[in-house]
C-alpha cells in the first residue's frame, strides 16, 4: 500500500520572477548578485510539510536526490527518504545544473518510482521530460517563473492533496497512476525578457489523472474534459464538408485530430479535408511549414473552397495565433476571415485565462485591425462563448 | 436499523390457499413479528383470515417480496434518526445562493391541508370548485401584477419546466414568424444557471455565451458582436447571479428587440426586486418563476414543484392549454377553464400544474401583500450587503461593492496562503450546524462562495454565521482541511463515491458486507 515517488528540486527556480527577469534558465547568477534569494527550497518545504499531514502514516515513500536537490527539504520536514543516486552535491544551490534535474529524473524511472515529483517552473519540467519521456507519471510543484505547461498543481499544498489522494485507499503497490496527456510549453526566455510573449510545444507530459481530486475543482488545468469541445468541432467540421481545415498544435487540437481519425501532428500544424471515401477525413499534410500551407490555402481559394483555421488558446495565457505558431502566415489567417477562424476550448480553460481574453497577432498590422473584436470559442456541441480579442 | 435483516413476507400463495400450510409457511410464520402494530394496523393475517379473492393462479407471487417488516415505532424511529441526520430549512440557516432557500412557513401549510384544497380532483366539474378556480385565477393575476406581464400560465410542474415554456413559446412565435430554421441560437450570459443553456439545447437551439464585464454586468459590446438574425432569444436573470443589477438592461432590452429576438427572464432572483421592479417594465417578453424560491414553497428535491410562466399580450395565444377565466354574471363571478386555441404550445404538465404548490404560494402572497413583499424583498437585500460587508475583509470580494440579494466571494487568497479551499470551508460549516453557501458557481469566479441570506434569517443568526466563517478562515488549517468532524458521516472520499456508485439499495447492502463486516451491528 505504499505510493513511490522520485523527487527532485531545482533549487534555483524561480529566482528570475522576483529580479524581473522573465525566467531564471541562463540568469541565476545575476539575479543572485542583485541580491534575489531562490525560493524553490521554500515551496519544496511547503510542499513537504503539508504531504506529511495529509497522507496516510505509511502510504508514501519518497526517493530524492541529495542537498538542495531535495535531501535536505526533505530531512528539514521530517521525511526519511530513499535515494535517488549516490552523487553528492555541493549546498550552494548555484552549483547544481539541469543536469543534475535530468540524471535524478532519470533515476527516478530506472528505479520504477509510481511517479516524479519536482519543484521547479516550465524550465525544469522541460528538462525533466527531456530525461524522461513519457516513461513516468509527472506532478510538478509550482515553484517557477512561468509555469504555462500542464502539468503543475495550483500551489504547493495542492500537489501534496493530490498526492495523498492518489496514495489514499483503493491504491494497492503495483497500481499504475492514472494518467492525462498535458501539453509542455515554454516561452524563449531571451524573447520574454523583451517583451514578447511566443509560448511554444515542446512536446507531452503525462501527468496525474485528476479525477484523483476532490469533485469540485481539478488543480491541474489539464484536467479538464476536452470531450465536449471536441464533439463540437467535428459537428461543426461536418457542416462545412467542402472546406480546407487547418489545424493547430496542442493537446485539445490533438485530440480532435484523433477523433477524426488522422495522424495528426501533437506540436506541429495539419492540413485535413473531408474524404469521400473510406474513413470520413483525410490527412492532406502533416506538420506543415509556412511555405506548403500557403500553397494549400492558395490552391484551395482558387477552388472556391473555404479555409477554416481551427485553434485552441493557449492555457492561462490565451494566444490563439502569435509568433509562436510557426507556419499561420498573415495570408493563412486572412484567407479565414472573417468568419472562419474558429476557437476551440473548454469554459474552464477559458475561465482560467489569466487576462480574461484572447491575444492574436497576424503578423500585420493592417490585418490585425480586420480581425474581429470577439471570437466564438467552441466549448461543447451546440455551445459557443463569445471571447474579446485583444490584437498585439 | 443497520444491523436487521431484511425479512420477506409470507407467500401470497399460500396465504389465498388457507389452511394448506406447509413447511416453509410455518418458517415464514416464525419469523413474522405477529405481534406488531403497524401489520395489524394495516389489516394483515392477524384480522383477518387470507382470503381467496379469485386472482387467477398464473398472477400469482411464486416468491416473498423483499421488503422490510417492521413494527409502527420502529419505522418512526427509523425516520426520526434519520431526519435528525439531515439539515433542513428547519434546522438552521441555509445561505445557498441563487436557490433562495426560505423559510416555508406553516400557515402555507395549512392553507394547502385544508379539506376543500386538499381533497378535490382535478376532473371535478367546474361548478364544484369555484373556490379552487377562483384562487388559481388570482394567483394568475398577482403574478400577472408582480412582475408586469399581461398573461400567465400556471401549468409548469418545476422552475426548469417553466423555462423550457417559456422557450417554446419563443419557438412558437418565430415559427409564425417564418424564422423557426433561421433563428437557430440562444444567447446566455456566463453566469447563467445552467439550466438556461440545458432548456435552450433542450429546446434544440444552439447555445452561445456573453462575458461578463469586471463590474460582473454582461458586456454589451460582446451583446451586440453576437445578436444577429439567428438570434431567437436572450435569457437573462436580473439580478445576476453575482447578485448584480444590468443596469443596461433597457439598453439590452432595445438591442435585442431591434434584432428580431425575444427577452427572456429567468425568475430565480426576483426576490430581490419584489414590489420594486418589474420584469415587464424592464422589457422582458417572457418571464418564468420559481414559487420555491421567491414565494416560499418548499424546495423540490424531487418532489412537487411549481414554475408560472407570464407573457406579454402578443405571445399570449401560444400559452399551455387551459387557462382559468372568470366571468361576470348576474350570481356574481363565474370560473372556468379556459382553452388557449389553436396557437397553443399544447400541455405541459397534467391539469394546471401543481395545485398544492399554488395553494401555498397564494397563501404567501396574500399573507404578506403588496408592501410586504416589498419589504421582502429591501430586508433580502440589506441582509446580503451587511453580510458581504462583514466578510469582505476575510475574502476577495470581485464585482460591484453593493449587490443585491446575494453575493459572490472567493476564497482564492485562502487557498494561496493557507491551503484552505472553499469546499473546505463548506464542510466544516456544517461542524456548526449550518449549511454551506453554493460553492464553485459562477464558474467565472475562482473558489467561489456564493452567499444569499435571503430575508428569513434574524440579524442575531446572521451575526453567528459571520463569526463562524471568521472563526473558520483564522483557524489551524489542518482542521479545516479534515472537516467535518461532528457529523454522523465524516469527509467522504468523493473521488471514490464517483468512481464506484452505489445506486440501489441491495448493492449497498452487499457492499456494506463487504467493505466492513463488522459495521453492520456497530451502530
């Protein structure tokens, strides 16, 4: 009846937040000469201190990595651990690298841990899936500068709930996780230090199945139910049979993709059209480049046909089309409008959109002011919810 | 109780074949209690010899039903325990907002046991229930006064059928129009009920929802970017659910009238504004009611309901089939049913509804008159503004400072600092005896708790309210987050609960033998 969980802190996430450096990867040392002080340890504690009144005596093992890469928050709450490796680390947080993020990570899956807990923001969550793939089931403690990715808890008292709610009765040993797919995401620091926001897909990271939470509210945005939404898409896809579908990046994107039966692209864009033989829908390019989409778009406009551009926003943030989205051209976007872009998100996704609205920037100022001032977002079948644009 | 066993009754068998009993009767016999009041009260063996009353042998029972015996006093205790367990209205206050859970009071209840109300039938003929009509036909035209429409329907059987009414009658009226196809979307804001959009895609229209602005008044250029020629109608309840006045609602009014499509009023919040603003004056078309809420009946639960639905004079004719009249005659006032004619929806409910119900909200109404309902409605809403003062320190409070009825806060700085979320504070507020406001509604809001007092409560038990959620956010979290403590039932595991459900009664016998043994005579 014991829980395993791999557990590793990046002791120097988070550091850029406070010094206004839009993320902490490539600056740690400039943030700590002007004085910042890492507040992972903190929130590692946090997080610690409350898995130690919440779990059941007995349900939960934790194996980590020495000193400040978990040892010694652990050893401060009270925990006795396993290890994750021998290694032993200097205490100066300033000493340790991804690397060390990646070979306790990497640990973590040789030893068959049930899961991997790690304190960190989207940095570290990157380096961790880099070390680990989808080998492993990841809940990351929130403890970062941009946390856009879908795989943390709310707070850190939140992953411990979450936790003791998985470790908690009918868990037996041996019991995999139950898992959702989430999308990792992070910005080009250097670009968000310069005021341009361009999250980006880096690919999938299996995190807890949220139905291990308390009813109400899941901590995890990726738990949402993206089932509706996709229902609703391809209702609406159907109606117009005759049309050149773009679709986007992402997991929601994906899982529509998957519902029309296509071997579609997670991080990249797909072309799809409507078959009239065999299976309904027909993949016409996959991961497409800016180049080959506009051929498409071109081609298929001089056929009299429509170009639907189906997108999803991005979680917490809200851009549905930026630099970000690699190959969606201004003349991609235009050949939609007016009324053919079309959103696609649950209402939970978009009630937790941190400004409340959708970012688009079509890569041309005169395009940008043809855009709509709301954009219906499909959130079920039959349900839209109108959403204000706000142009970049 | 929990640990008796379920013991079937004898064989109807043979019972109807006399004095034929053979082994298995005697063992039945044996373990019947023949000495109860309750199976003698009723009329069983102990009275009365079995009878042999001709049910042919192919109808008869080959097994004994499973189905309890018990004596009189322990069926009472049994249902004693077990509203003792439960939390009424009755038991303490009941803050759940937008349900405006209000005391029922007792004179309603008497006016509905009286024998002329309780004991008519619905297909007595008219000339025998004068005063039964004539009250349905006042309760028509207080509703009528109360929120300025010109015709009412007091069919609906609940608030959520009303509103499908409601929404059939605007099909209706497009339908006329020609534009049942093309008018095909109906417009909510995002802190609508969900039953809004449940009647709409009910009612086969598609669903689209308006944003609210940071005051938490529905955006109007959102309003206007979405109304168009599909759009067959704008549900709205005012106040919010925020327990916000649109105080654009003439504006919204004009922009949906100018677009060809029908305003529609959710009644769920009309408490609020009793005796101090109308529906119809504020340019609704169609509006709904819940008795329950606003006029006190007692809250479903699966039970009896009561959902008026009132229109304004062109919508009239497509109202449920019949209405009540009256008419003027030389003997003084004639009442009848009245059909609709052709144009009608038809029926949606048997009769006129729920006669019970409508009895109680009459009585309600009449108790209390016009200026009482007003102050009905001004004691509501200062309850809810000195309440939201008092917490608001303890809270974010998004939205407008002054609200209505009832208001909406977020525990989202709680969660942050101290772990505690809004469900915890729910649970633990039952440790005092009192139930939680709603909780997680309106979506737009972040751990929301939504507060409605209503005007039923004493200051003094609005003040322990208010302390007892003070008390609740400065206390050790730990405590919190366990709640509750003093309830027959812990915190349950809901993850379980939903994931494994247990939905009739034998399942949950087995399972209580399985997960525990040792439970079933523990208690």
């Amino acid at each position: 009846m014991v829980l395993r969980f791999g557990f590793v802190v990046n002791p120097v996430a988070g550091i850029g937040g406070p010094a206004g450096l839009k993320g902490s990867d490539e600056v740690a040392f400039e943030a700590a000469e002007k004085g910042y002080e890492p507040m992972a340890l903190q929130k590692a504690e946090r997080f610690l201190a409350r898995l130690k009144q919440v779990a059941h005596p007995g349900s939960i093992r934790i194996f980590t990595a020495p000193g400040v890469l978990g040892g010694q928050a652990t050893a401060a709450t009270g925990w006795k651990t396993g290890s994750l490796g021998a290694e032993s680390f200097d205490d100066d947080p300033f000493a340790t690298d991804r690397e060390d993020t990646k070979r306790a990570a990497a640990a973590a899956v040789e030893l068959e841990m049930d899961l991997l807990v790690f304190v960190g923001g989207d940095g570290t969550a990157r380096d961790v899936v880099d070390a680990v793939g989808q080998d492993i089931v990841v809940l990351g403690v929130p403890a970062g500068v941009k946390m856009f990715s879908e795989c943390f808890a709310e707070t850190p008292e939140a992953a411990a709930d979450l936790l003791a709610q998985i470790a908690a009765p009918p868990f037996k040993e041996g019991d995999p996780v139950q898992w959702l797919e989430g999308d990792l995401l992070d910005l080009d620091e250097e670009a968000y230090r310069q005021g341009r926001v361009e999250p980006r897909s880096h690919g999938v990271v299996r995190v807890p199945d949220s139905k291990h939470v308390m009813a109400a509210k899941c901590p995890l945005s990726a738990g949402s139910d993206t089932s509706g939404v996709v229902g609703g898409v391809v209702e609406r896809m159907s109606e117009v049979p005759d049309a050149l579908f773009v679709l986007g990046a992402g997991s929601t994107l994906m899982a529509i993709k998957q519902a029309l039966e296509v071997e579609g692209s997670l991080i990249g864009v797909d072309v799809v059209e409507k078959d009239g033989s065999g299976r309904p829908w027909r993949l016409v390019v996959r991961d497409v480049d800016a180049h080959a989409l506009e051929e498409q778009v071109i081609a298929a406009q001089q056929a009299g046909r429509p170009v639907v551009l189906v997108l999803a926003p991005l979680g917490g943030q809200g851009s549905v089309i930026g630099r970000g989205t690699g190959p969606l051209g201004p003349r991609v976007v235009e050949a939609a409008l007016p009324e053919n872009v079309w959103v696609a998100a649950t209402r939970e996704k978009l009630a937790s959109l941190r400004d409340g609205v959708l970012y688009v920037d079509a890569g041309d100022a005169a395009l940008n002011q043809r855009l709509p001032a709301f954009l219906r977002v499909i959130t079920g079948p039959g349900r839209e919810k109108l959403m204000r644009v706000a142009k970049q | 109780m929990a640990g008796r066993e379920v013991k079937p009754l004898v064989k109807k068998q043979q019972e109807t074949q006399g004095a034929d009993v053979g082994p298995s009767m005697k063992e039945a016999l044996a373990r019947l209690r023949l000495d109860v009041p309750l199976l003698a009260s009723v009329g069983t063996f102990r009275d009365h010899e079995p009878q042999d009353v001709g049910v042919p042998q192919a109808y008869r029972r080959d097994s004994v039903p499973a189905v309890p015996v018990l004596a009189e006093f322990e069926a009472v205790r049994h249902y004693t325990h077990l509203s003792n367990r439960n939390f009424g209205i009755d038991k303490g206050i009941y803050p759940l907002g937008s349900c405006t859970m209000k005391y029922n009071p007792k004179f309603a209840e008497v006016a509905a046991g009286f024998e002329g109300v309780a004991r008519l039938h619905p297909e007595q003929d008219p000339s025998t229930v004068q005063g039964a009509l004539q009250l349905l036909w006042e309760l028509q035209e207080s509703i009528k006064q109360i929120v300025g429409m010109d015709a009412v329907t007091l069919q609906p059987p609940a608030g959520a059928a009303g509103e499908f009414t409601g929404l059939l009658i605007a099909r209706a009226f497009h339908a006329e129009n020609g534009e049942e196809e093309t008018r095909d979307e109906v417009l909510v804001p995002d802190t609508a009920h969900g039953t809004n959009p449940a009647t709409a895609g009910m009612c086969g229209y598609k669903v689209v929802e308006i944003p609210s602005t940071e005051e938490g008044e529905m955006d109007l250029d959102a309003l206007k970017a979405a109304l168009g020629p599909r759009t067959a109608a704008l549900m709205l309840t005012n106040p919010s659910t925020l327990g916000v006045f649109e105080s654009n609602i003439l504006e919204v009014a004009r922009l949906v009238h100018e677009a060809g499509a029908l305003l529609y009023y959710d009644g769920a919040n009309l408490n609020a504004i009793l005796g101090r603003a109308r529906p119809g004056d504020m340019g609704f078309d169609i509006v709904h009611l819940n008795l329950h809420k606003t006029f006190a009946t007692p809250h479903g639960g699966g039970g009896p309901g009561a959902g008026p639905v009132g229109v304004r004079s062109r919508l009239a004719r497509f109202l449920p089939t019949p209405v009540v009249s009256r008419e003027e005659s030389p003997d003084g006032a004639r009442f009848d049913w009245q059909e609709v004619g052709p144009d009608s929806i038809g029926k949606v409910h048997g009769f006129n509804g729920n006669f019970g119900m409508l009895v109680r909200a009459h009585a309600y109404i009449r108790r209390f008159g016009a200026q009482g309902l007003r102050a009905i409605a001004d004691t509501a809403v200062l309850n809810a503004n000195w309440m939201k003062s008092r917490l608001k320190p303890y809270f974010v409070a998004p939205h407008r400072e002054l609200v209505k009825h009832e208001f909406v806060l977020s525990a989202s700085r709680l969660k942050k600092e101290r772990g505690v979320r809004t469900m915890d504070i729910a649970k633990r507020l039952l440790d005092h005896d009192m139930h939680a406001p709603t909780v997680y509604f309106p979506l737009v809001v972040d751990e929301a708790l939504m507060i409605e007092p209503t005007e039923s409560e004493p200051l003094a038990e609005l003040e322990r309210f208010v302390d007892v959620m003070v008390k609740i956010v400065e206390e050790d979290p730990q405590t919190v987050t366990s709640a509750p403590h003093k309830t027959p039932v812990g915190r349950l595991d809901e993850a379980w609960a939903a994931r494994k459900r247990v939905l009739s009664w034998q399942e949950a016998a087995r399972r209580i033998d399985e997960v525990a043994p040792e439970s079933t005579t523990a208690e």
